[in-house]
C-alpha cells in the first residue's frame, strides 16, 4: 500500500494525522494506499513555504522561469506510461483515456512557455507633453489549487504551469480519492530542480479546503467540481478576497438533426457519453433528436451502448473502465431508477453490472434513457456517469430553446451537414464550450476553458490568456522625466 506524503519547501513530510481516506482501485474495489486528511497546521506550512519563495521566484526571468517547464515538458513525456497506469489504478479510466490526458497535460506546459510574449504589458509615450503612461503585468502571490478525482493528471496543468511562469509560487490540494498520481507528479517536478517552496502539496479534504479558502497568504484559488462544491468554494474564497476560479456542473445536451451523418454522430456521441465512464464535465449526457433523426439516432446509440466492452482499464480491448467507487457506482444506478419512476423507459440498462474476473469492481454499463419527460429531475441532475438521456423535439428552435432552458452552460453540441443550422446553434446556445459536429468540444490549452451559467463561478477561465490574465495584476504606471532634472546630473 503506497504511503501518501505531503510535499512542503522542497521535502517529502508525513503529516502527523489522526484521520485517512482509503484509496481504492475502482475495478477491484481494492485498498491502494490511505490519503491523510491534514487540516489548517499543514495547509499554513505549505503556505508559508510558498510566501517565502516567492520573492526570490518573482524576480527571476521570466525566460529562466520558463526552462523549468521545458524540463517538465520532457519528463511528462518520458513517464507517460507510468503516469497513465498509475491514473488507470485510482482512477479507473483506461489506460489510453489516461494517455489522453497526460497528453492534455503537456500542450498546457507547452503553451505556458510561451509566458514572455503572453505576459507583455502596453505603453503610451505622451499621454500629455513629456509624460508617458505603462501597464506591466505582475504575479498575484501565492496561489492554490482544489483539484477533482476524474483527471488527476490533467486539471492542475489548466493552472500551475502560467501560474509558475508568471512568476506566483503555488499550494495543490489533490482530490483525497486520487492522490497517487500528484504523488508521482511532484516526484517529477522534484527533479526540475524549482527552489523549494515554489510549488507545494497538502492532501486532505473539506478541512484542507477550508483552510485553503481561509488563508490570509494565499490570494487565489481554482477549483473544478460539482456546482454545489463550486459555489461554496466561490463565495468562501471572495468573501476572502481571494481571486476565484470555479468550474461547476453541467448537464450537456446535443442536439442531432435529420442531415446529420448518423454513423459519425453515433460514434462521437458514444465516445463522449461513455468516455472516463461519464465523469468528465464536457461528456455529453443529453442527446435531443430533431424530426425524422429520432428513430435511426436512438437504434444506433442504443446498439453503440450494449456492444461497448467494460472492464479493468489496464486490459485490452477495454473501452470503458469503472466508476470512480461503490458510493458513485449506487447513487448512478439510483438515479437511472428516479428516470425510470419518472416516466422514461430504459432500452439499455446499465445497472448491477459484473465484470468477470473484477466481480466486487465499481462498474456501470452505459444506459440509455428514452423519452425522458422535459422538466423531469433525471432531465435536469447531471448524473456524472454512463448514462445518456434521450429526448424529442420537431424543430432546431424548440431544440435550441430546450437548451437554453437547462441551468448549466458547460457545453452544447449540434450534429448537422448545414451550415446555416450551424451558425444559429453558435450564435443562439447559451454555453461556454460550442461543438459542431465535436462530442467533446475540449479547448485547446491556447483557448480558455471556458462555461457559463451554473458550470462556472468566477471571471478569468483556465488555459491560455485568461491564465495569464488571472495569475497576474496589473500596475500603472505614469512617468514624468523633465529635462531640467537631468541637467542637474
């Protein structure tokens, strides 16, 4: 069983902890290692650690800030492998989702390293006679991150790479379910070489979050989740002061229309509802069949889900892992019962799966409910797993108002071959994430993340330039020289 530590000012501590969170392989239902649940004394050390590095990291170069990540660019890649079995065990997605992720890892690294350009700040010379007006862009302070179960990989690379490189030293507060691949990644940025305290991990969970929400060094905090989880975290941290990033919920809906290529739509949306089991924000998890799309649509995506091979991630032919654990695993196949008691018939049913060989496994097949009734509680609940509800409307605007009319705003996707149909979805549907003809409309990491609505709390995005705007502050500056003072010398 892997010991999980804390890593504070360049060491690896065992926090002295009365409390521990059992971590378990979701496909065997397995004790891996025991995360310590550290309260306010482990999160002000961190803190303090990183308070004081910061001066020094500060004024370091922004072109030798960014060599740091060009190292860990190259040991994200070289240990790759390692990094996906190790996410494939605690988190039980498959070994080439888990790929995917790292992968989405690096190309934040990647475009972090672009920081001297994406950091430039403005001037006007002359702003009145003689006079010259400068904005620079400077670091925040010390920054933190609460960081999901579903990408233990990937999420803290939205943030901690700008925030590095924009010169802020940082805390990491890995999800208590999966502490075992920030483990192995911060045993990689060991070997970087960073000054100790630049970056810093406390594991726990609500007393750490708390503590992270609360502290008076830390002035920014990012967080992915649940939207309960998101805008507690948002109105604890600004009320605080803090900067806040809040990814929350979402409840996706694609909409696929009668010209759409069935065949590729199948298999997109099948890739994004069953993908990572359904725990990703951006998997689609309500699809809404416009006129004659229904009946071939709901044929083909209930065949795409009986015939989709579950089991350990880590075996081939693996196309979908388990949920996260036991607790998930009931309250999906709970909320597939709610569906069914509302009216909704259940053509694919997912529920007390088996999984030979990993028969005490947290597994879920991909369930498909028909005819879910509008306004029903399984219509509205995003329910974080396999599960795709299927719904009817006659035309793209009764579509579109539908989507429009759900409380989340994460992602929408339209299936369609006419481009005008296309411009009305982009220019109509209130959602941060557009995909037309994409099931997992994923920015690229020189895009933001973005989301509206219930999905997210807050005003700068992950990735790209809303990181960079974030991770900074800008100063004015306003300069007068007169010639007579230089006379003087």
């Amino acid at each position: 069983m892997q010991k999980i530590l804390n890593y504070i000012h360049g060491e690896w501590i065992e926090p002295k902890v009365n409390e521990y969170f059992d971590v378990v392989n979701p496909a065997t239902c397995e004790t891996i290692a025991r995360t310590p649940l550290c309260g306010f004394d482990e999160v002000d050390s961190a803190a303090k650690a990183a308070a004081a590095a910061f001066p020094g990291w500060r004024r370091t170069p922004v072109q030798d800030r960014i060599q740091f990540l060009f190292k860990l660019r190259d040991l994200l890649k070289s240990n790759m492998d390692e990094i996906s079995r190790t996410i494939t065990n605690e988190a039980g997605k498959t070994f080439e989702e888990s790929k995917a992720e790292i992968v989405r890892a690096i190309e934040n690294v990647e475009v972090a390293c672009g920081m001297p350009m994406m950091s430039k700040g403005e001037m006007i010379e002359d702003i009145a006679p003689g006079i010259d007006e400068i904005m620079i862009r400077q670091p925040v302070g010390v920054c933190a991150t609460v960081a999901p179960f579903n990408f233990p990989g990937m999420i803290v690379f939205w943030y901690l790479p700008y925030a590095l490189a924009a010169g802020n030293t940082y805390v990491i507060k890995p999800s208590e379910k999966v502490p075992m691949t920030m483990q192995l990644l911060f045993k990689l940025i060991e070997q970087i070489g960073l000054p100790k305290g630049v970056v810093n991990m406390v594991n726990g969970a609500k007393e750490s979050v708390d503590a992270i929400l609360d502290h008076p060094i830390i002035r920014a905090v990012t967080f992915v989740g649940s939207t309960a989880t998101a805008k507690y975290l948002y109105n604890k941290a600004s009320a605080n002061g803090k900067r806040v990033q809040a990814q929350g919920g979402a409840k996706n809906p694609v909409i696929i229309l009668p010209d759409a290529d069935m065949d590729m739509a199948t298999k997109i949306i099948a890739d994004s509802a069953f993908g990572c089991a359904g725990q990703r924000c951006l998997a689609v998890s309500l699809a809404v069949t416009v006129a004659d799309a229904h009946n071939t649509f709901t044929e083909m995506i209930c065949d795409a889900a009986s015939t989709r091979v579950v089991g350990y991630g880590l075996d081939s032919g693996v196309q979908m892992g388990a949920v996260i654990n036991l607790a998930s695993k009931q309250r999906i196949e709970q909320m597939i019962g709610v569906g069914a008691k509302e009216g909704a018939s259940i053509p694919v049913d997912g529920r007390g799966t088996i999984v030979k060989g990993y028969e005490r496994g947290s597994f879920v097949r991909p369930t498909i409910l028909s005819n879910v009734p509008r306004g029903s509680e399984i219509a509205r609940t995003e329910i974080f797993g396999p599960v795709l509800s299927l719904m009817h409307v006659n035309s793209v605007d009764e579509a579109i108002e539908l989507v429009n009319g759900g409380a989340y705003g994460n992602q929408a996707s339209l299936f369609t071959s006419r481009g005008s149909a296309a411009r009305k979805f982009r220019y109509e549907v209130e959602a941060g994430n557009i995909g037309i003809n994409i099931g997992v409309a994923a920015p690229m990491a020189f895009f933001p993340f973005s989301g509206w609505k219930e999905s997210f709390f807050g005003d700068m995005h992950g990735q790209g330039m809303d990181a960079v705007e974030f991770f900074t502050q800008k100063k004015i500056v306003v300069e007068r020289w007169p010639k007579e003072w230089s006379r003087k010398f």
